[in-house]
C-alpha cells in the first residue's frame, strides 16, 4: 500500500439520482429522475441502489409518531416544524428504510446541501433524502391517492442511487482536529479496516484544522500565541485565558501527520493512546513524547521530518527561520481543505466523494470497498453481488493467462521456423563446402592422371 501526504483533488459530491419507476403517468409528468441531497446523519448505503413503494406521512412533516409501514418501504415527509433527525427517526421506528423530505420553499435544490444533524443523529441508522418543492408536490399528489395499506400497482414505486465513484487506485483524505474527541474516535473505528485494507491500492491523505489568520475574515485579531510562521498556520485557542495556546495544537498537527507518514501503522495506537492520556494542550509536547518512546517509535526521524517541513519561500530549502517559513506539510493541508468541500469535523472523502451519513470506520470502509472497480476479498460483505466482481476478475485473469499463452505459443513458432531457416542454411553452406572441396579433389585427381599418362610417353 502507498502512502501519500501530496494530494491535490476537487472533490465532487456522490452522484445520487432517484428514480421514478411507475405509474408510468407520473414517469411521463415528473421525469424519470429526480435531483435529490442527502443527510448528514444516517447510514448512507455508499454503492447500493434502493428499491421501493412510496407512502405520504400523516401527518404530513413527520414531527410525531407514524403508522407502521405495511406494504411500503419509502415515506414522504414535508420539511418543517422539527428537525431533519426528528422526522427521519420517526420514520424507522414506523418500520421505514428510507425517508424522502421535501423542501417548503420555491430554492432549487444546490449540490452541496447537507440535511443538518441536530447532535441527535446517532440514533438514526436510516437514510433520508431531500428533494425539491416542486418535485415533492408532484410525488405528494400522486400518493395522497393511495392508503398506506393499499398495495397497488399503480402506487409510486421509486429506486435511489448511492453510486460512488469507481477507481483502481482509492483516495482517501481524514479530515481531523487534534482538539477533537470525536476525530479520535472515528481513527480508532476505522483502524481494524485500516489493518484489512493494508495490502490493496488505497493513497490516504491527512487534513488537520488549522487556518491561515493572513487570509482569513475574522471578527478578532488572532493572537499570535496561537499562530506559528508569522501567523500563516492558526488554531482556536483551546483553553481561552489557560497557558495553552493554538500553537500547542499546531505542532501536535504537523507531529500527528509524520507519525502517520513514517510510521503509519503504529498512527492509530498513537492516536488512541494520545486521546486518553493526552487532555491538556500545554502538555502536547511532553505527553506525546512519552507516547513515542512506549510505542518505541524513533524520536529523531519525527523531528526530522517536523523540522524539514519548515521552507524558505525564496528557495524552498529547509530553513530554521521560523518566523519567514513556510511549513510544506500545513501549507498542503490548507490547499486540500480549500478545495475538498468537507461538512464538519471530524469528515472523510474517498475518490473525490464527500461522505455523508452518520461517520463511522465501517461506513468509511464500506463507501472504500464500494470505490473499488473490482472489490478485493475483504471486501465481500460491504459490496452488492460480489462474486460477480469476483467472478469478473476470475474472467479477467482468464483472459490474461489466455492472451499470455497465445503470445508464448506464438513466440515459440517464430522461434522455430527462424531455428528451422539457420539450420538449413548452415546446412547448405557446409554441403556447399563439403561438394566443392570433392569436386576440387576430383579434379586434382585426375588432373594427377593425366600427368601421370604424359610423363609415360
């Protein structure tokens, strides 16, 4: 597996579609597919593809207790009154596995929306989707005609896309802050995926919270305390009138990112280890030291590797002129984060896509396998009809012991009729040789007899 840390991508957003099946009215009346954002709670199946019958909540915005799905598998709930989560959670405990909000107003749906968490969204395990006023009215009516114990044909009958972006090669940014308790958590999640994943093609890249105070709009002038390289590198004081300092934070970042460039397997220890015993940012320095010498890590090439971080802007040498520096790690770490379009922290993308959904490790494992053109092994329990990628790449490899044996077979008769043509015309050069040394012989023979009949007269 590789390692990168210079990563440069422009990050869409998963390409999710929903489909409308039947009554073939509204197919011709709403279009067959419909535009439609996700939640940012919620297990998001990352490349599968739902299928279902479609209810309309009563009441109508989902804020209390709905009636028991029968028969359908999809509700529609209008936006309003209550929380996205409010409305979704309501929706499972009626028996529902996905829930479809429409919007209240006449805004066309952007790409980058995010249906927000209201800090209650681990308890929702379904996904929701969010479409437009427009669509929404046109969907409503139609299943406004039906009960929600009708089982009719003629019922909205719909299939949601979670489709991810297919690569060979996997890329994955962690999106982190040191201060923040939950990023530890989702490193900690995925760290046995890490371990399953280790062998396949995946380049992971580190993005830590940190801001550039130069360049960024804000209402207060940040202390310089909390900057490094004459404020180009900032963090958020994280113990406001405490000794602690932003800077503190910052030099745990660029610590935490050559750990896991040097050492990438003992990272997530480091990081397990760091979240319990490390509480207080003026002991950064201190509490992450002993950590590296218990997990007997080499002291001297993570201060290498923070020390030749710092550049001279002029010749990008290593330079120890901190205050007219600029640190290669952060200053990366700052282009990804501009350009990635990450919601919240602790966030994750892979192969461009931002994941959405309630994080994980085994959600960020399960969008990984499903990234892959040909899932590997490990992959099996995450990706829909996986032995027929197993069966493709058995097809694959067929082919490619076919095409191999085609070339070698040819390889071998060439080899035998240019082994056949020297043989023969060596052959004829030595039997020319070999005729013309007798046909000389011959001559010389009797040549000898007629000399012999000469000097008898």
């Amino acid at each position: 597996m590789q390692f990168i840390l210079l990563i440069v991508c422009i990050v869409a957003f998963v390409d999710c579609k929903m489909k409308v099946l039947r009554p073939p009215d509204l197919v011709d009346h709403l279009g067959s597919k419909v535009n439609i954002a996700l939640a940012n709670f919620g297990q998001i199946p990352f490349g599968h593809r739902l299928m279902g019958y479609v209810d309309m909540a009563q009441p109508n915005d989902g804020c209390s207790p709905l009636q028991s799905a029968t028969g359908s598998q999809f509700i529609m709930i209008e936006r309003g009154n209550c929380t996205f989560v409010t409305k979704v959670r309501n929706a499972q405990n009626a028996g529902y596995s996905l829930a479809i909000i429409g919007n209240n107003n006449d805004e066309p749906l952007q790409s980058d929306f995010v249906m927000a968490d209201d800090g209650q969204g681990y308890s929702v395990n379904i996904p929701s989707i969010f479409i437009s006023l427009r669509d929404f009215n046109i969907m409503k009516e139609y299943a406004s005609n039906y009960k929600v114990l009708d089982n009719s044909d003629d019922k909205i009958f719909i299939l949601v896309k979670f489709d991810v972006e297919k690569k060979d090669q996997i890329d994955v940014i962690f999106s982190l802050d040191v201060n923040d308790r939950d990023s530890y958590r989702v490193v900690d999640e995925y760290s046995q995926y890490y371990n399953l994943l280790q062998n396949e093609n995946i380049n992971y890249t580190l993005v830590y919270q940190i801001f550039n105070s130069n360049n960024t709009e804000l209402d207060y002038i940040i202390d310089e305390d909390n900057c490094i390289c004459s404020r180009r590198y900032c963090s958020i004081d994280p113990d406001g009138e405490g000794i602690a300092s932003g800077r503190n934070v910052v030099e745990e970042a660029i610590r935490q990112t050559c750990i896991f460039k040097l050492f990438p397997d003992k990272y997530f220890q480091y990081m397990n280890q760091f979240n319990f015993q490390c509480t207080k940012a003026q002991a950064y320095s201190t509490c992450g030291s002993k950590i590296i010498t218990n997990l007997q890590l080499s002291a001297n090439e993570i201060t290498k590797c923070r020390d030749e971080s710092f550049k001279d802007p002029l010749n990008d040498q290593t330079t120890k002129n901190l205050s007219n520096a600029y640190n290669a790690i952060l200053e990366h770490q700052l282009i990804v984060r501009e350009q990635a379009g990450m919601v919240g922290l602790p966030s994750v993308v892979v192969n461009s896509i931002v994941y959405k959904g309630q994080l994980t490790g085994k959600g960020v494992f399960g969008e990984i396998c499903n990234s892959f053109i040909i899932p590997p092994l490990v992959c099996k329990s995450e990706v829909e009809n996986f032995y027929q990628f197993e069966h493709q790449s058995q097809h694959y490899l067929f082919l490619v012991i076919l095409l191999v044996s085609i070339l070698i077979a040819i390889f071998i008769i060439v080899l035998f009729f240019l082994f056949k043509k020297f043989v023969q015309r060596d052959s004829v050069e030595v039997t020319q040789v070999q005729v013309n040394e007798m046909v000389s012989q011959y001559i010389k023979f009797y040549e000898g007899k007629d000399q012999q009949k000469q000097n008898s007269f």
